[in-house]
C-alpha cells in the first residue's frame, strides 16, 4: 500500500473545528506520534508523547490514561509505524475506547535536515470526530527539546482553549537519602531526595495541589494546595512531617485553639481541625484557651513521619477537678478506692486506700504451712499525661508514696514501697502497669492495676 501523510485524514473527516476546549473531566489519551521520515529519529516522537503527557499531567482536575495503556500499548501493537491516516486513525480510537477514553491525542512529525515539523490531532472517540488539528514546526538537532516544550505547551493551550503561562515549583529535601515522590494534581511527575531537588514547571493562575509520598513506605508525608503567578518561584523545604487532627468538644463559651502559642483556630464545636505537615523532630504543645487567655485543656505531641495523630481535647473533663476512682489487682487481690485531683490538664494527683490480701508460704521441718496476709496500705499517685494518641491519653504515674501496714500472725510493720509506671485512660476505665520498690524485701514487683474513674 502506497504510503500517505497522515494529513489526508483532515479530508476524510468532515469536522475540523478551529479550537477546542476540553473539560478536565474527560478521559484524556496521549496515543504517541508516528515518525514520517528518518527512523534514526523515532526517539522525538517518544519524547514529545511523554513531554505532553507530563504536561497534561500538572493540569488540576485531568484524568489521564497512564503512558503503559497508552503509549507502550500503541507501541506493542504497531499503531506508531502505520502511516495511512484513515488506518491510523482508526487504530488510535479502538485503543482509547479500550482504556475508556473520551479524547486521543496523536500526531506525525517528520525531520528535514535542521527542521521538525509535526502535525497535532485530538479526535474525539465516541464520535470519531477531528476536534483539533495543528501544524508546528521548530529547530531539530541540539535544540529539539526546546522545540518539542514549545509544542507540548501549545499543544496543551489549545486542550485548555487558553494561552499556557508557568511557573516554577521546587522541592528540597532536608533529611537523610530517603527518597521522595512528588505529586501534582492526583499525578507523579518525579522525585526528590536531599542531594538532588526536584524542579519543575506548573501552571501559573491555577490551582495546584502538592503532594510528597515516602517512596520507601508510601505514606503520605507533606500536602499543600497553592496558586502561583506567571513566573513566580515557589520552594518547598520538606523536614520529616505527620498531621494531627484535633477536636474540642463541650465547648460552653467562645475558645481558640493555639499551636506551640499561636492562635490558629477559632474552635467550632464537635469540628475537626487539621495541622498538617508537622515537623516530627520535636515536641508541639496544643492549647485551648477562652477569651481571658485562661488555658482550658492543653496536650503535648510527638509524631513520625507520615502519622496522622487523632487528638481529642475534652473541656468538661477538663474543668473537673474531683473524681473518685475505684481500682483492683494492683499487686495481687486487693481493692481501693480514692479521689483524683486535676491540678492542670496534665497534672492529675490522687490519694487511695486500700487493702491487699496475698498468701505467704513457710517450710518449717519439712512440713510447709501457708497464711493469707492483708497489707493495709495508701497510696498517694502523681499522673502527668504526656501523649494522647488516638483519642487514648497516656499519662506517666508515679507513686510518690506507697505505705501500708503489714499484718501476719498478729504483728505488724510499716512499709515504704515507691513505684513508678504508665498508665492509660479508656472512657472512665484506666489500666495501670507500675514497678514498685518494697523496702520488705528490697525487691522490684510488677504491678497490674485496672479500675474506674468517674469525675465530678
């Protein structure tokens, strides 16, 4: 079959229309260009299919087929040697309607000596209809990869039925050889890592959302939405980031949320709030206050990079001084009961008494006799709570002291038994863990405490 430019296809189809503006929300298909003259040439059409898939990539709210749908698929089959444009086209909008694409865009281009030339066609697949057609032409040689961006930005102002303008958008890394992939708009457009940054164009005038994702897990590490103007430079530093989501509830009286002491949220009841891209390289202090500036509830935070903590900051637990607290198991069977003072929001003391019974084993002659012992004791606890992830506060509960009075066989001893240990709040119920120190034994006992507590 005798070989003919693609552009007879312009005379077979009836509708050619002089611009087209395309809705972000069709399927797009970048279908590749075939090479009409030199095959030492064929990579020009590979770069420039993947520069325009770049660029349409950047555009918010673009859907794209994926190059290995698209351009690897029209390769495999042979579509980018056919050179008949009738065949051509045809071949192109079965591909597309496989991947469930609403537009193809392809083309041919030819290199003459120092000249390229390449001609541009957006067919629609449901009708098979020319949306847009375009001739472009440049210098080939050194300088082709400006000409194929020259024509890739053209390209795309005709889609957008609009003149491109840019701006410029780069990512540095300030952490280890970790590397990081860039996002734009839902799309991966490259990479980062500290010893190499990622510099790219991006539409000046339109919204753009930023996304970093760790490469090694694939968490989500840095979000920004932003707008820039023509030729503006915007610079991203990533630190190593999480976010946390907070949320005030009972909220009886207008109150602002503070971050390490700036104002950042004027609260609205029961709504969460977010703070993302915050550096995990140190501790961050959320605050509650009212409009005396008085600290209402307050948490401490610490995360990883990529975690999202969930904090939950109660006021009216918060302005609840007195409680009762009920716990069991603490060292074996016992039972106390106590009250709880909240000094601050972290700072929580409480005073138990108690009695534990326990049994006590002793060989005399080779015989072994045993005894139920009871240990009368109070304790007087001091809990700073210094984390609360996912909605569980964790507090460090330190038994100032631990005293009691021990009774075997009608005798009795006084006893000192300090302890230090973690302790977690579910609702009103609390588990305790602590290690104690017993002067009796001059031994380290683990302790298991689980209880309740009701605040008033």
């Amino acid at each position: 079959m005798k070989k003919s430019l693609l552009l007879t296809a312009a005379i077979l189809i009836l509708s050619v229309s002089a611009g087209f503006s395309a809705p972000s929300a069709v399927k797009t298909m970048i279908g590749g260009f075939v090479n009409l003259g030199d095959k030492k040439q064929d990579n020009i059409g590979e770069l420039t299919a993947r520069s325009l898939y770049n660029l349409f990539a950047k555009i918010p709210g673009s859907d794209l087929v994926e190059p290995k749908d698209s351009l690897e698929q029209a390769k495999a089959k042979g579509i980018l040697t056919i050179t008949n444009g009738k065949e051509l086209n045809a071949a192109m909008t079965k591909l597309a309607q496989q991947t469930g694409a609403g537009l193809v865009i392809f083309g041919i281009y030819k290199v003459s000596g120092n000249k390229l030339t390449v001609t541009v066609f957006g067919i629609d697949v449901v009708t098979a209809d020319i949306k847009f057609q375009r001739d472009f032409s440049g210098i080939a040689g050194l300088d082709v990869f400006d000409t194929i961006d020259r024509i890739t930005e053209e390209i795309a102002g005709v889609v957008l039925g609009k003149k491109i303008e840019f701006a410029s958008l780069t990512v540095s890394i300030k952490s280890d050889n970790t590397e990081y992939r860039v996002y734009l708009n839902g799309k991966y457009i490259g990479k980062a890592t500290m010893t190499q940054p990622f510099t790219e164009k991006v539409f000046a005038g339109e919204e753009n959302e930023m996304t970093i994702v760790n490469s090694k897990n694939m968490k989500e590490v840095y979000r920004e939405i932003f707008t820039l103007k023509k030729d503006e430079q915007k610079k991203v530093e990533y630190l190593p980031a999480g976010k946390i989501v907070v949320t005030v509830l009972n909220v009886a009286e207008p109150v602002q949320l503070k971050w390490n002491g700036e104002k950042v949220w004027d609260v609205l009841q029961g709504e969460p709030f977010q703070v993302r891209n915050v550096d995990i390289t140190k501790t961050h202090k959320l605050e509650v206050v009212n409009a005396k500036g008085d600290v209402l509830g307050t948490m401490n935070i610490t995360l990883e990079e990529g975690e999202t903590a969930i904090a939950n900051i109660d006021l009216a637990v918060g302005q609840r001084k007195f409680g009762m607290a009920l716990k069991g198991l603490e060292g074996g069977l016992s039972l106390s009961i106590g009250v709880n003072y909240k000094i601050t929001p972290d700072f929580k003391a409480g005073l138990f008494f108690g009695i534990m019974f326990y049994e006590t084993r002793l060989a005399v002659g080779g015989l072994t006799s045993s005894s139920i012992n009871n240990l009368l004791k109070f304790d007087l606890e001091l809990s700073y709570y210094f984390m609360r992830v996912q909605g569980f506060p964790l507090s460090l509960a330190a038994s100032v002291f631990g005293t009691g009075f021990l009774t075997t066989s009608g005798s009795s001893s006084f006893a000192v038994s300090p302890g230090i240990g973690l302790k977690t709040d579910i609702a009103n119920f609390f588990i305790d863990l602590k290690a104690r120190y017993s002067f009796i034994d001059n031994k380290i006992h683990p302790m298991l405490g689980v209880g309740i507590s009701l605040d008033f």
